[in-house]
C-alpha cells in the first residue's frame, strides 16, 4: 500500500522542488545569457554575460516583489468591488475561513472564456482572479469549488513557485527574442573578426538552438511540477468544501467551453486552473499541457465521493 502523506509532508515537498526548480531555470537563464555573449568580440564578452545576468536578477526580484500586480496588469484583471460582486466575495471570504487563510485581493478579467488564477509571494501577499465568464456560466457550489481550488494553492505554497517562473519563462523568452534579432541585424559586427567563417556558422547554430529550444525547455520546466500541483489542489478543494462534485461539475464546464483567455500567453497559462489557451500549440490536449487532462481531474474529484 502507498504511503500517506499529510498536508504539510506536501507543502514541505512543495517548497523543496520549487527552490530546485527556481535554481534549475535560473541556470538555464545563465546559459542564455552566456550564449548570448558569443555575438560579440571576445573582449566584449565578459561584459554581456554580466549585464546580462544583472537584468535578469533585477527582473526576478522584481518578479518577486512585485509579480501579483504585474501578472494582474498584463491579464487585464481589475480589482473586483466588494459591493456589486458581493457573492463573489463572500464565496473568497468562505473558503478563506475554511482553510484558515488571510482574505486574498479579488481581481475580475472582463473574458467571456470561464477561468481563474492564484498568485502572490505568500498568503498575505496573495491574489485570486477570476473572469466574468466563469461568473456567469458557474452556480455557487461550481464556483465554490474553484476558489477553493485556487486557495489550496496559496495554502501550498504553489503561488510564489508560479509567479516565479512566469517572470523567468518571460525572461527566457525575452533572450531569445533579443538574439534572434541580433542575429539579423547585428552580424555584421561579427563578420569583421579574425575568427569569422567556422566562428559565424558556429555562432548562427547557436541562436537557431537558443531561439528553438528555450521556450520548449522552460516549458519542460514548468510541465516537471505543475501536473501534481493542481491534482493535490483539487483534493486540497475537497478539503475546504466537502463538496468533489462542485469542482468536479467546474471543469466540465470550463474544459466543455469553447473560448480562450486572450490576455493568457506561453508564460502565464500554468497559473489558471485548466488550460487558458486551447486553441493553440499548448492546447489543453497537448503534449506540453501544463495541467492533467480534465476526465482524469473529474474522474479522481468523483472517486472522492
């Protein structure tokens, strides 16, 4: 018989692989930007590596201090009025009592497509956002559900790990970004070194690689831990509401509506409780889906019953 775990073995398990998951991407990150530094004469090298590396730090402590509001800004999430949506504050206000958590901000994005996300360095510092589409299309056990669902990540210590590397997928991309352009615009520079011709093509591989395989490893990444975090956040729902079915009747919904989240991008889509981004490469059913499949989520919130 398997072992069993207790609340804290997992929140415990948590924090130890997001501090190796954070270490591995902030290597990964260094790698770039030593890549990086081989579009540019050897006496200019050591240079970019170390500037390169200050952006980078600076845009993860930034990520740290201040990636709630930043996330909510780039989903275009605006703090939700206490008055005109009061139930959904008192279905926060709920769950938050039952799983012995501070009031989070509440934050609505004005989508049609039913989903919602946690984020936040701690549970004082946290946030839950929801779209107006998953307020209409959801009763009050179906929303109870997924807040609570959101708030077992914040109860797990998931949040900052996924605010984290939101910033530092963003990160990759942005590297990735520079050097393609670079590479088109900046070889010339380059091409006037002693060490040009074996050098340069050795150099255009590398970007070619760099552009191709760093958003695909920062994905592999994420994929690593974010598929046993929202199956240990669904029970950790059942936990707060006693109600499997509630969550269980959520993802249905939510996996059987069409829509995208369109202020959802490659970096933030691992926050929201089932795939925002359907339609595209990592679409819900995709091989680098950061969430389980749906039919395994319900079948196992039903198998609680």
């Amino acid at each position: 018989m398997a072992e069993r775990k207790s609340i804290h073995d997992c929140i415990r398990s948590n924090k130890r692989k997001s501090v190796f998951f954070v270490a591995l991407l902030a290597l990964l990150l260094t790698a770039f930007c030593a890549a990086l530094s081989a579009f540019f004469p050897p006496e200019e090298q050591g240079a970019v590596i170390f500037i390169s590396l200050i952006f980078v730090a600076v845009y993860i402590l930034f990520g740290y201090f201040k990636g709630s509001a930043a996330i909510m800004a780039l989903s275009g999430a605006k703090e939700a009025d206490p008055k005109s949506e009061r139930q959904l504050y008192n279905v926060v206000e709920e769950m938050a009592i039952a799983g012995g958590l501070p009031m989070p901000k509440v934050y609505i994005m004005e989508e049609e497509a039913p989903n919602a996300f946690a984020t936040g360095r701690n549970p004082k510092d946290s946030a839950v956002a929801v779209t107006r589409g998953l307020l209409m299309k959801l009763n009050r056990y179906e929303l109870q559900g997924v807040i609570a669902h959101e708030l077992s990540h914040v109860r797990h210590y998931d949040i900052l790990f996924s605010t984290l590397v939101c910033f530092m997928v963003g990160a990759v991309a942005m590297i990735a970004r520079f050097a393609w352009r670079f590479m088109l615009f900046g070889s010339g520079r380059r091409s006037s070194s002693r060490k040009a011709g074996q050098g340069q093509a050795l150099i255009l591989i590398a970007a070619l690689a760099l552009m191709i395989f760093a958003p695909i490893l920062s994905t592999i990444v994420q994929l690593a831990i974010s598929r046993e975090r929202e199956y240990l956040a669904d029970a950790g729902a059942v936990s707060l509401t006693r109600n499997p079915e509630g969550l269980a009747r959520a993802l249905e919904k939510i996996a059987a509506d069409p829509g995208e989240v369109k202020a959802a991008s490659g970096a933030t889509r691992a926050l929201f409780i089932s795939e925002p981004m359907k339609k595209s490469f990592f679409g819900a059913d995709s091989l680098f889906s950061t969430h389980p499949p749906i039919a395994k989520r319900v079948a196992r919130l039903r198998a609680m019953s």
